[in-house]
C-alpha cells in the first residue's frame, strides 16, 4: 500500500489484502472529492475494478453506498458489485442505477477502464452545455489535444440500452463530456484517472472564466501544434512518471490531516 494510505487498521477477516487495499485507496478519493467540492449532494460515483487476485477473469467494482455522503463514504462501507449490479460483499446499502449502468458499461467495455470518475461541478456541466464544448484556449486544454470525446445526452441514464452507443462516443479517449450532463475520466489506475479529470475540471474552469470576460470570441486559440506539443510533454498521465501518483498522494495526506474516518 502506499504510504500516504498507510493504516493500523487490520484487514477485515475474510477479505484479500488486495481487495482492502482498493478500498482504502477508493474511500480516500471520495474524501478528496468531499474537500475540493466536487460533490452534488448523495450523486455521481467513482467506481474502482478489483484486480484479478481478488475475484479472478470476473469483473467486480466497488462503488459507493447510494444515500451516502462522499464525506460519509469508508473503507468498509463500500459496496463491492459485479456488472449485473448484484451486490457481492453483503453491504445493506443500495446502489444508485444511474451509476451502475455508466459504471459497469466502461468497466466492461474498455479493458484498460480499471477506474471511472464521473462529476457534476459547475465548470464541467457549463462547459458540456456548450454546442463548442470544451475550446483549445488554455494551458489545460492543450494537454488534453487528442484526449476528449463527447457523448450526445440522451437523459438519466438508467437504460442499458445507450451503453453501446456511450462506449463508441468514447472509443479510446479517457477524458468525456457528456453533454449537458457533465464529466467522466477513465483509466488504469485511480490516480492517473484522478489526473485526468482534474485536468478536464480546471480546463472547464479557465474557459468558464475567460468566457466570462468578453465571450468565446476574446479567447486566445492554442495552435493544433502547440496543443499537440503539449500533450506530449504533459507527464501527469504518463505511467512512466507516476501516472498522477505524487498529486493524488499529496491531496491524501492534506484529507489525513483533516479527518482519517475514511479508513475505518
């Protein structure tokens, strides 16, 4: 595990170690969420995949307890699921549908979606109601060249149906905008996929203020070559340079500081 996930705490009898390490990893990135306010209420989820030495070629995520608080959300009171939704470790919470069927879809249909992030902060929903979307205007934005798909909204999304057509939206790219809805990430760990959205978040962020200050026509365009460039050059993403670890890391120790009940 590591260290700024270090804890005292036994895994449960029963349970891989494994499986434990996921479920610290996963309750702190919904503490994380809670303290940078990317929260809506008891809504959106980030779901982790289990590794093959806890649950073998089945595909098993954990998502959290529906009714919950991201600031409410442990270790243990994760819920662990497959991807027909049934609940596998006994938990007594519901799980939300509209996150199951998102969830379990990416999980399933890209084979490197190990993590999946989904949000509704302000920047990201604004942006994704623009008919441009997401603008190559700022420095986030061109390290993203490449990276961004777009999904057409087709309302709550609780209907198994809309899964194929959301995993042809997305194809390979591992940062989404789902159209007057919100943002999604992926990836194969959770702190690259952390990397990911939060690159998206402040890139919705900057547009949303430099829109603010005279419209889509002041903005500056980033040249395709230097968008290019850049995106190259980023290393947060790189599984060669941490892959987002040292951020993500960082933001764990400032939630430890503050409150460890995470990790019960």
């Amino acid at each position: 595990m590591n260290a700024a996930l270090q804890t005292t705490t036994a895994t449960p009898a029963g349970m891989h170690p494994d499986e434990w390490a996921a479920r610290v990893e996963l309750a702190a990135c919904y503490r994380v969420f809670a303290m940078m306010g990317w929260t809506e209420m008891i809504y959106n989820h980030i779901t982790l995949r289990l590794p093959a030495s806890v649950c073998g070629d089945d595909k098993q995520f954990l998502i959290n307890p529906f009714g919950l608080h991201y600031s409410e959300v442990t270790a243990r009171n994760l819920v662990k699921i497959n991807l027909q939704g049934q609940v596998l470790d006994g938990s007594p919470h519901p799980v939300n549908p509209a996150g199951f069927t998102v969830h379990a879809a990416i999980h399933d249909g890209l084979p490197g979606a190990h993590c999946v992030m989904h949000t509704h902060t302000t920047a990201g929903v604004a942006v994704a109601c623009l008919k441009d979307g997401l603008q190559q205007t700022n420095f986030y934005t061109a390290q993203l060249h490449g990276m961004v798909a777009y999904h057409t909204f087709e309302g709550i999304t609780i209907h198994a149906d809309e899964t194929p057509r959301l995993l042809k939206s997305i194809g390979d790219r591992p940062a989404v905008i789902l159209r007057n809805h919100g943002l999604l990430a992926w990836g194969a760990t959770l702190p690259q996929t952390f990397a990911i959205l939060w690159t998206l978040q402040r890139a919705c962020e900057i547009q949303m203020a430099t829109f603010s200050m005279g419209g889509a026509q002041a903005a500056l365009p980033v040249p395709e070559a230097i968008a290019e460039k850049c995106t190259r050059d980023a290393l947060q993403f790189n599984p060669h340079h941490g892959a987002g670890r040292d951020v993500f890391d960082a933001l764990v120790r400032q939630v430890n500081r503050l409150d460890r009940s995470y990790l019960e």
